[in-house]
C-alpha cells in the first residue's frame, strides 16, 4: 500500500507550475495537502494497523489528483489535441470502476477465503494499473503542453 501513496504523490508533483493553480504558493499548498494526508495516512497504518485509515486518505490524494489532472487538462496543447483530457477520462473510469469492484470485493468476500469474488481484487489490481498508465500519459501531455518537454502522446 505503501509505494501506492508515492506513486500518486508522483503524479500530483509532476503537474507543478502548469497551471496558475499548481504555481507559487498553491503549489506549496497542494504539496502540504497532499503529503501531510498521505504521511498521517501512512503512519496510521502502519504504527496502528488501521487499514480504514489507509483507505480513506489514499482515496483523498487520489482525488487532490485527481482534480489537478481537470485543472491541468482544460487547455488544448499547440497543436489544438484535447488528448489529455480524454486520457484524463480513461483514468477516471478506470480507478472508479476498479474502486467499485474493491468495494463489492471487500464487502462480500471474507478475507483469506477465496471464492469467486476474489477475482473482484484481481480486477481492481487490473484497472487500477490501466488507471496508472492512462494518468501517465496525462501526466507526460500536461508537461509537454505547459512546458514543451517531451513529445506529445499523440504525436505520429
């Protein structure tokens, strides 16, 4: 659960400075958010044991990230491409579905059991990983858009 945390935090930090709202001191706002949630979140977990606690602050630095991806992804890059935006989408739908199948998961199967809905876990580890890819490539397009670095993801 742990390397979760520092994935999403990535993601966030890679946004600085391409929008008003991820510059100056927002952007020291949003790294104090987002770190402090995930460092109370962390130490709750793992020097308590309490998982409900790791659940609900990575849930919370998911959707500070969530929200800077909408806020990063409005503009189009020099080429016109909302392609940002839509992979902003294939993210969304991807660790929202994946979040749902946990959920049902996590009610209905008792742990250690097995049983049919376990897979349900298998399918949240699938869609969370396509959320990580899809939010990458985001991630790499707001960059290039704000900064010019790279190239864009649907460059030919």
């Amino acid at each position: 659960e742990v390397p979760m945390f520092f994935l999403v935090l990535s993601a966030m930090f890679s946004k600085d400075d391409s929008h008003w709202m991820t510059s100056g001191i927002y952007k020291r706002l949003i790294h104090l958010a987002g770190f402090g949630c995930a460092t109370i979140g962390m130490g709750m977990y793992l020097l308590k044991n309490d998982y409900e606690m790791f659940v609900h602050s990575f849930t919370i630095v998911v959707l500070l990230d969530l929200f800077l991806s909408f806020i990063c992804t409005q503009a189009p890059d020099k080429h016109g491409s909302h392609i940002s935006s839509g992979l902003l989408m294939g993210y969304a739908a991807s660790i929202g579905s994946g979040r749902i199948f946990w959920e049902i998961e996590r009610l209905t199967c008792e742990p250690g059991q097995g049983g049919p809905t376990a897979l349900l876990h298998v399918l949240w580890h699938f869609l969370a990983g396509l959320a990580v890819y899809f939010g990458s490539l985001s991630d790499a397009q707001v960059r290039y858009s704000a900064h010019g670095l790279g190239r864009a993801v649907d460059d030919p």
